[in-house]
C-alpha cells in the first residue's frame, strides 16, 4: 500500500462514518499521511482527528478512535493505533497480504461476500406505496437490510392484495408483509413512480431488466424503462454487467479444459495490449459484445441469486512459474483498479442499507464490470497460442472469478439473476 493509497482508505473511512451519521462534520477533499519520524509509532501517521474534532463537536481522541475502527480491518492495514493528542498511526501489511486478503474473503464468503452485522439487533419497518417502483426498491431495501444482519417487515399502502396486482408483483420477486397504513416510526419508501403497472413492465421487459431499471436510477429521478433495457450490447449496462458475469464462468470453464485452476499468487499481472484475444474464446472488443436473445418477454428468470458455484480452487498439473516480474502482486493499473473495487465492496453494501439505496449496488456493479474488461482485455487470463498455463495465468484467473462472485452477489441483492451463458 503506497502512501496515497493509505489516503484513500483514510478518507474513505471518514466518508463512511459521515454517511452513518457517526460522524458529523465536512469531508476533507484529501488526507494527508506522512512517514512516521524516528522514535514513532507505526510506517506512517495522520492528523485528521484533529482537523475534523471541532466541527464535530468531539475530542480528537474519540474522532480518531471512530476512525481506527473503520480503518483497522481494511486489506493491507496490519495495525491501527491512537497516539498522542489524537494522531492515528499505521503500520502495513506487505502488498501481497492485502491483495491476498480480499480474494481470499471472496472466495471464502462467496456471494455473500460484503454481507456483516453492522446491523444486527436492529428491527426495521418500511412502508411503500401501491406503485410498482416503490414496491420493487422496499423489497431490494428489505435485501440490502437483511444482509447487513437487520430484521425488516414491509408494509403496502392499502387494504388488501388485489389479484392482478398482486400477481405481476409476485414474478418481480415482491411479497410485502402486510397491507394497510403505516405508522409514525416506518421508514416510508417514496420513489418516483415508475408511470407503468407491473404487468405491463412484465409483458415489455421482463422480471430482470424491469427490475434493473426500476432500481438502477436514484429515488428522486425517473426510472428509464424503455426497450434500451433488453439490448445486447455494452451500451446497456444490465447486460454489460451480466455479460462481465458470464464471461467469468467462461474463463473458468476454459480454464478447466486447459488443465488448470485459478491461485491467488504474487505475481505482476502484466500482459500483451489490449484487444488481443488470449487462447480458449475471444476477448470482447470494445463497442461489441456477442448477440444473445434477451428474455422471453414476462418469463420467469432462474432463482433470485442462483448462478454457478464460486469454483473451488485447486493444484494445477503444470509447474512452470512465470518469473516474478514486479514489487507487488497485481500491480498493473488494470489489476489495480478491479482489486480495489472488490475491496471497496463490503463498505458499499452497507453504505447502501443504511441509505435505503439501492441504486448504490446498481452503479458498483456497472464499476466493478467495467474495471473487469478493462483488466480481461490487458491482463488475459488464459494463455495465448502455444502458451502454456503459469503462476501468472492461475492469479489473473483467480481476480477474474472473485470479480464474477462479486457481480454474482450484488445482482441477486437486486432480486436479478446472474446467468452464466449469455
């Protein structure tokens, strides 16, 4: 971890703590960390708590304690300590550590991979209106929640399920609890409403793509729920996101032909340029992507969260190991890009809970599916031609499948399945 990434993960920490309301006071636009003089504590320290403690009303020492928790468990972070007046101290793990870290949670958690209990204990009721949108973004709140560790009632506006209604609601993955009206302590759920019934949305687009589109835009925006939603093509960021998905399976799958597993190693991911094609299937290029047929329109999708097993890893039957060929593992930009996304995911899915937001997920998965190309396409996974399978092959192909359990994952929090041929 290089000094600016320390910062990066410092302010993200004091960003997270601000959006759970543990901290109130301005974001800085940077934090500054600085090597730790002779005789102190740590690589590297930082003075944020001090900056932050007035405007938020409280000691140094308490801000700096808030941020340490925050901090303490993020991959390649071995200690955290407070010392002094309120300065937080750091001491690293070694690079390979920290990127070892988040694949290895990846791969151990699988889709549930971001999920904790930061909200364990709590008890939450929220009300929505009988308004597709608003019912489709309580049921994703209700996921987000859950998976956080929080128990969640849902609640319609009205005095009963209506037939058709309650039908169309149904193969969008949406069951409330109970119909009525809500009370004082509910968090009411209140998008802009959609302007179609489900039933239509089902005939034009499907359970998936409606879904997408119902929850891609933020609360207060309109959702566009146009024919956009069903092309197959990397400008429709629902199939980009499933294809990044697809294209994982396929990766693995060919890899499994070839006679190797994927093994997160120390080795610099470096690669031929982009848009050339390793060996097995091609590459997608830039402004393509292969023809697919969409879904029926109304057909029912496989089960919410139900794509193929993260795969096991296991000892390949080549011993050749590509040299080393840097100072830290997955060191390339590309790498780097994509490993800090999946890093990044845990404090997204929380962030999103808390917020009542799903659109959140939405855009991290159209990130993470976008820095997986962007690393597919310059880092190939597979070997090239007369190749043969390396140290390097086995590590790309092990980021290339935590980044597939990623997309997996946060897709079924959506209540949007993850096929693994498109």
């Amino acid at each position: 971890m290089t000094p600016a990434d320390l910062s990066r993960t410092v302010l993200h920490a004091v960003r997270r703590a601000v959006d759970e309301d543990v901290l109130r006071a301005p974001v800085p636009a940077r934090v500054r960390v600085e090597r730790t003089r002779p005789g102190g504590s740590g690589d590297y320290a930082c003075a944020v708590a001090l900056q932050l403690a007035g405007e938020a009303g409280l000691p140094a020492l308490e801000v700096a304690r808030i941020l340490r928790e925050r901090v303490a468990a993020e991959p390649g972070i071995g200690r955290v300590e407070v010392t002094g007046p309120g300065f937080l101290s750091f001491t690293l793990d070694a690079p390979a550590d920290r990127d070892r870290a988040v694949l290895d949670a990846v791969r151990e958690r699988g889709l549930a991979y971001g999920h904790g209990d930061a909200l364990r204990g709590e008890t939450l009721r929220l009300h929505h209106a009988r308004e597709v949108r608003a019912a489709v973004t309580a049921d994703a709140v209700r996921r987000l929640l859950t998976a956080q560790g929080a128990r969640v009632r849902v609640g319609c506006e009205g005095a009963g399920a209506e037939a058709g209604v309650e039908d169309a609601w149904v193969r969008l993955g949406v069951r409330p609890d109970a119909y009525g009206p809500g009370a004082p302590e509910d968090a009411v759920i209140r998008p802009v409403p959609a302007g179609a019934g489900g039933a239509e949305l089902l005939a034009r687009l499907g359970p998936d793509a409606a879904r997408w589109g119902l929850l891609r835009s933020a609360a207060h925006d309109r959702a566009p729920l146009g024919p956009d939603l069903l092309v197959q093509a990397e400008a429709n960021p629902l199939f980009r996101v499933r294809y990044a998905y697809a294209r994982t399976r396929a990766l693995t799958r060919n890899a499994a032909a070839l006679g190797f597993t994927a093994e997160p190693e120390g080795v610099l991911p470096a690669g031929p340029p982009a848009g050339q094609a390793p060996h097995g299937e091609p590459a997608p290029l830039a402004g393509r992507a292969p023809s697919a047929e969409p879904l029926a329109a109304g057909a029912e999708p496989p089960a919410h969260g139900g794509p193929e097993p993260a795969p096991s890893v296991g000892t390949a039957p080549y011993a050749e190991h590509a040299p080393h060929a840097g100072p830290a593992p997955y060191g390339e930009p590309p790498a780097r890009a994509l490993l800090d996304l999946l890093a990044d995911h845990p404090g997204v899915l929380l962030a999103a809970a808390r917020h009542r937001a799903p659109d959140r997920v939405a855009r991290q998965l159209e990130a993470v599916a976008h820095a997986f190309f962007d690393f597919h396409d310059s880092c190939p996974p597979l070997p090239m031609g007369d190749e043969k399978p390396s140290a390097a092959h086995r590590s790309r192909l092990a980021l290339a499948e935590a980044a597939g359990t990623v997309l997996a994952g946060g897709l079924s929090l959506l209540g949007i399945s993850a096929p693994a041929h498109l």
